[in-house]
C-alpha cells in the first residue's frame, strides 16, 4: 500500500529513493523506524496464553493505515501480550479491589442506563480538582479518544512532531487522519530526558508524555512549559501522573494539570491505570475553552457513558486525590525493590531513573528472552514497537513485592542458561 506521507528525498544517502520525512538536525527521525518482525510467541511454542498472544491485533481493519511502512507497530498495546496462564507484566493497569467510593456510584449508575448521560456533575466535579473552570475540561472514552479528536480537528496543523519513545497512540492517530508526523527520539545513553531545543521551533503540534510510557521518565514541568508558545499546541499526556511522588510534594510532581497560563497547553489524563477503569473508557482533556470546543465539535454525542461519568465524579474527589497518593507512595516503594532486584541480574539495564508503574530495561536478546519468559508463565511488554526503542528492550509493570521476587528469579535463571 502506498504511504501517502511519502516524497522524493534529497539526502544524498537516500539517493533514487523516498522517503517520508524531512532530514533535519537534532535526531529527528522519519517513520520508518525500526523493522518490525512477525512477534515470537504466537506459535505452539510459545508456552501459556500462546493462543490469545501477541499479533493478533494485525487483523483490525484499520491496523494498516497506522503501522508505517517497515517500522513499529504503532497498534501494538501491552494487552496482545497477555494470555491464560500468564502472569501479567506487560500491561499498566493497577488490579487491586476497587474501594467502595468508586464501586457504589458505577453499580448505582446502571439503573440510570435508560436516560441519556448527563456530562454536567462530572465536568464540574473534575475541573474543581484541577483548578479549572468546566470550560476547560473536556470528558473523553478514555485518553486515547483525546488522541484522535486531536488528529480529526486540528487539520490546519501543518508540522506535528511527536517525542519518543513514548505512547504510540499519539502519533498513530495522528497518522490514521492523514498527518504527515516527524519524530523527535530521545537518546538512551541520555536516560531518554528531554532538551526542548531539540524540538523544531516551528513544530505547530508538539506531542510528548510525561511520565513517558514506556520510559518511566519524569520531565521537568519547567522543561516541558518552555515547549508552550502562541501558534502551537502542546500536548502533555499525564495518564501516569498520579502514579508519581516526590520528596517534599504534595500533589503530582511535573504535572501541568493547573496551569493555566501557558498557551496551546493540552494535558491529557486517564482514570483508566491506577483504578483499573480500563474497560470502562473514561479519561479527560484540560485545556484552553477555545480548543477544547474545537475538539468537542469532533466528537460523537453522548461519547462517555453514565457509569464512567459516575466514575470521573469519584475520582475526582479529595478522598479519591488521597487515595491516589497513597497507592504512589506505595507504587514508589514497590518500583525501588523492583530496580534493586532488576540491577543485580548480568546484563540488565534499567533506564534511568523510574517514575512511574513500570521500568524500561535493556536485556542484550530480549526478544528471546521475552519468549523464553512467556515459556515460563511471564508476560512482559516487548520494546521494540516503541519507535526509537529496539529489540533489545522490555518494559516491566510494578507489581507487589512478592510477584517480583518470583519474576526475577525466572529471569534469572534465563539469563543464566
């Protein structure tokens, strides 16, 4: 299939060739990425959940249309990697049992399925969090809607840029509308952290997470507010924000939630990871009234369901914030023993320095040793549909102590065979 973004290159290196984007300074790469690769484990060897495994995803009709030709699979979730029999590391959703504050108004909500939803109570209950007037809040069918009512509406954008490794969401999206995306790829020898001079000053579209998926980076919201200028829209996905803490900070630390002062800021957020509401749908846009009524316009009536509205209300409420904190106090505790563990194994690398529910490590044959794990009842999230990332990385979710231990172990015992 024809990929509508391409055109004649002038770099010498692609001579008689084309290619999808412009060659610019600073690593700004084109779509094209890395190879992708048929993902080992959906064959009789793959070991348990092999038959609801990685791959399946290629079959939706629109997998095409957002997969660049010969690059990462930007369809790819953690899910494809989840099976029977499989201990899950690979997906970033929290499983605890829900609390009685969240559970009670969802269960309640089902008796009002016959009235159409009414999106009044939850914009007023999630911008009183944020600081923020219900203008400038927009309720979505989860984060990744906010994606692609961004694709759809802002079609006078004229040079998106995306910063990876991150969510591929994003730039899949963008893609699937008919955007032509440049990439900014952050260095690993750098700790993936960003320098704002390495985005295109003229990059109308700006698109980066913060903490990163699949990173775990934390940026500073100083950095990422440099990024904001009149004429570009900035758009900071905060999906893992109340999974991180700091020292000395009360709320969610780098967060640009509240801030209200810096132009084209469009913060993304999910309730989907921490409260296991992935099934539900339900995430929020908090930005400029202007913006926000351009992406609404985009958007399908009555997008976000009665139960996830009653959610979105609970969530947003003090004893919910407190909770939150809780659990990212407790997250903090469990990610360290997770790094200890992980640092002792030969040829591991953790990137960076965690933030988040989840740590980026770097395992020389990790495409084997993922498959040598699935072997073994362990599903861990594969790195190398991450543009900017390769085969040698995996990204591993935090879980309890226990859980851990026994991963490790496993790991272990591969790398040493």
């Amino acid at each position: 299939m024809r990929n509508i973004h391409e055109r004649p290159c002038g770099d010498a290196a692609h001579a008689g060739m084309r290619c999808p984007a412009r060659h610019l300074p600073g690593r700004i790469a084109d779509m094209r990425g890395q190879p992708t690769e048929t993902l080992p484990g959906s064959g009789p060897e793959a070991g348990p959940g092999a038959e609801a495994g990685p791959g399946a995803e290629a079959a939706w009709p629109g997998a095409a249309a957002i997969r660049p030709e010969a690059g990462p699979d930007l369809a790819h979730h953690g899910d494809a990697e989840v099976g029977p029999g499989l201990v899950d590391l690979a997906v970033n959703v929290r499983r605890d049992a829900m609390p009685d504050w969240l559970a009670d108004p969802i269960t309640a909500a089902l008796g009002d399925l016959a009235a159409y939803p009414d999106p009044g109570p939850a914009h007023a209950a999630v911008a009183a969090r944020h600081g923020r007037p219900p203008a400038e809040v927009l309720l979505t069918a989860g984060a990744a809607e906010g994606f692609v009512l961004l694709a759809r509406a802002l079609t006078g954008v004229r040079r998106p840029v995306v910063v990876h490794p991150q969510f591929t969401e994003p730039e899949a999206a963008l893609r699937a509308a008919g955007h032509r995306v440049e990439r900014v790829l952050l260095d690993a020898d750098d700790d993936f952290r960003l320098d704002p001079a390495r985005v295109p000053a003229d990059a109308d579209l700006v698109m980066i997470g913060n903490p990163t998926n699949p990173t775990s980076v934390l940026h500073p919201a100083a950095d990422l507010a440099t990024l904001a200028r009149p004429g570009r829209v900035l758009v900071v996905d905060e999906a893992f924000a109340d999974t991180t803490v700091a020292p000395g900070v009360a709320g969610e630390p780098e967060s640009l939630a509240a801030r209200r002062d810096l132009p084209g800021l469009l913060v993304v957020r999910s309730l989907t990871k921490t409260w296991g509401l992935a099934g539900l749908r339900i995430g929020y846009l908090l930005g400029e009234a202007a913006l926000l009524q351009r992406l609404a316009a985009a958007q399908p009536l009555w997008a976000v369901s009665t139960p996830a509205l009653a959610a979105a209300s609970a969530c947003a409420t003090p004893v919910a914030v407190e909770a939150e904190r809780a659990i990212a106090v407790r997250l903090a505790a469990d990610r360290d023993h997770l790094v200890a563990r992980l640092s002792t194994l030969p040829g591991v690398r953790v990137a960076g320095r965690p933030a988040s529910a989840f740590v980026l490590v770097h395992v020389p044959g990790a495409a084997d040793v993922r498959l040598a794990l699935r072997r073994r009842g362990w599903a861990v999230r594969r790195g190398d549909t991450f543009p900017g990332l390769g085969p040698d990385w995996l990204r591993v979710a935090v879980r309890d102590r226990a859980t851990t231990d026994a991963f490790t172990e496993v790991l272990a015992e591969i790398l040493e065979a």
